[in-house]
C-alpha cells in the first residue's frame, strides 16, 4: 500500500477551545481531541502557544502585584517536545 500524504487541516479548533485548555477549564472528555488535534495542526498549534505566553505573562505581572497564580507545565505541542526533554525558550 502507497503512503498517501496528508491533507491539510481546514477545520480548526476555536479560540474559546484553546483558552479553556489553557486555564485548565476544559471538560476532561474533550482533553484528548484537542491535545491529537494540536499535535498535527501547526496553526492550533502556534495559537496555543500564542495563548499560553499572554496568559503566563499575565499570570506573572498578577503574581508581581501579589495576587496571581502560576500556570501548570507548558503543553507539548511540537514533536520535539513529546521525548520528555524541556522545550529551549528564545
């Protein structure tokens, strides 16, 4: 059998999807959709990214006025992350 190549993704997760995720508020059952999803659309991909930085910034300067909380582990969402290894920030 031919390896046949991918088509692109047309459909993508909604902004509101991806800031439930990153708070923490996503419903358990709709954890693992977004998660696979993630793995394989770069654009999802790099608003999550996207998200979680303005949200850990957020949380930080909260934290620096005394009254933030931080944020739990960055999602993986680039195959190079998925080996365990911490992701090199710029």
């Amino acid at each position: 059998m031919a390896l046949q190549a991918l088509e692109p993704i047309s459909v993508h997760l909604s902004e509101d999807a991806l800031e439930e995720y990153v708070m923490g508020r996503i419903p358990v059952t709709d954890e693992a959709h977004l998660e696979c999803h993630v793995l394989v659309c770069a654009t999802c991909c790099e608003k999550l990214e996207e998200l979680f930085c303005f949200v850990e910034a957020f949380k930080r300067c909260m934290s620096e006025a005394g009254s933030g909380t931080s944020l739990g582990p960055r999602p993986a969402c680039h195959a190079e992350d998925m080996d365990g290894q911490p992701r090199q920030e710029d």
